[in-house]
C-alpha cells in the first residue's frame, strides 16, 4: 500500500506514520504539510492508493482543501484523519466524497480497519457518526452539485466563497477575464443558481459553521 499524509503538524505526522508502520509494516509512506505540496507529490507519484488528510489546516477554510484534493485526483480515496469528531461534519464529508473518517484518537486497530475497508472498495464510516442525524436534504444537494465541478471551476468557486472579483480572480489564477467569466457562467448552471450571491450561499456547505445541524 502506497499512503500519503497530507498534515501541518509534523509530530502527528510522525505518530500517524509510527501507527501504520506498525499494522502494515511493508506500505510506502509520503508526507505532505500543505494542501499544494500533496498536489505536488500526487503528480509526481500516481501509484498513491490512499490519501489520509486531515481537515483543520493553516490556509484550508472549512471541506475545501478536501474537495480540491479530490477534484484533481478523483481515483483516489481520501480518509479523514480529523480531530472534528462531530457526526454532521463526518456525514458532510461522506456526502462531498470522502471514502473515510477517523477520529485523531482512533487506535491503531480502527486505523487499519479503516485503509483496509477503503482499499476493498468500501467507505468507513465510524459508529458515531449516525448519531442524531437530522433531515439535511437540502445541504446534501448543494454537497453533490458541488461535486459535480471541475478542478478549475472548484478554483473560482473558492474564491467567489472568499468574495473576489473576475478580475482578481483572473489575476490571481493567470487566466483571462473572459475565461473567468465562462467559469462563473459554468458554476452557475451546474448548481442551479442565478447570480454570484447564491453560488457564494451554495458554496456554504463546504464550511463547517454551515452543515446542517
């Protein structure tokens, strides 16, 4: 098994990588502290079976750096590693693609329940995370709509979230205005909305203040 690590802190990363080694002793192991340096190990490795990423990192807002993951390497699943260890954040990030979650306080035989669940081909969901499930119908359609983006219109999704304008967004992404333009047209037909208002209160439920409760 070929893993990577996507956290910024290096002392969970040395424990998480002593945790595997220890239940499968043979799996390569990469590391990454940033969402942009797994993308930039992911290109330059594609036989990476599992990517275990945790949620609360410097930069990331909210499921965004998960979905920007899985948006550019969809046949990769991800597991959550996340100390966010509340049902309706695990049902969201079930719902936005992740193949797992797992507790920062799993033990190690949870851990290897989980890759080993995941690499069959199934999705492990802890016990927890059915607990008081609400009615969310209406976050999950945002979530599967959400999911339905490409990487670059994931990109301008992203920053119309944080309210920039085509033309920051163009500078920022070095691509022009009218390509921008097209992007936010694109965006808006595929969540079914009708100005940058409401793809902005759609683009919500990747903020964990916003999933349901």
């Amino acid at each position: 098994m070929h893993i990577i690590l996507v956290d910024d802190h290096p002392l969970f990363r040395e424990a998480l990588r002593s945790t595997i080694r220890l239940g499968l002793p043979h799996a390569r192991i990469e590391e990454a502290e940033s969402i942009e340096a797994a993308k930039t190990v992911l290109a330059e490795r594609p036989n990476i079976d599992v990517i275990v990423l945790d949620l609360s990192m410097k930069g990331v807002t909210g499921f965004d750096g998960m979905m920007s993951l899985r948006i550019r390497f969809p046949r990769i699943p991800i597991l959550i590693c996340s100390g966010l260890e509340e049902g309706r954040i695990v049902r969201e990030a079930l719902r936005l693609g992740a193949a797992g979650f797992v507790p920062k306080s799993a033990t190690r035989a949870t851990y290897m329940e989980a890759l080993d669940s995941i690499m069959r081909g199934s999705i492990y969901v802890p016990d927890f995370a059915h607990a008081h499930e609400p009615d969310a119908s209406e976050t999950a359609d945002a979530s599967a709509r959400i999911a339905a983006l490409t990487p670059a219109q994931m990109n301008v999704l992203s920053m119309i979230k944080r309210g920039k304008l085509n033309k920051q967004i163009a500078f920022e992404l070095g691509i022009g205005n009218s390509m921008v333009k097209a992007h936010v047209s694109e965006i808006m037909r595929k969540l079914g909305v009708r100005n940058r208002t409401q793809v902005a209160l759609c683009a919500s439920a990747l903020d964990f203040d916003r999933v349901g409760l």
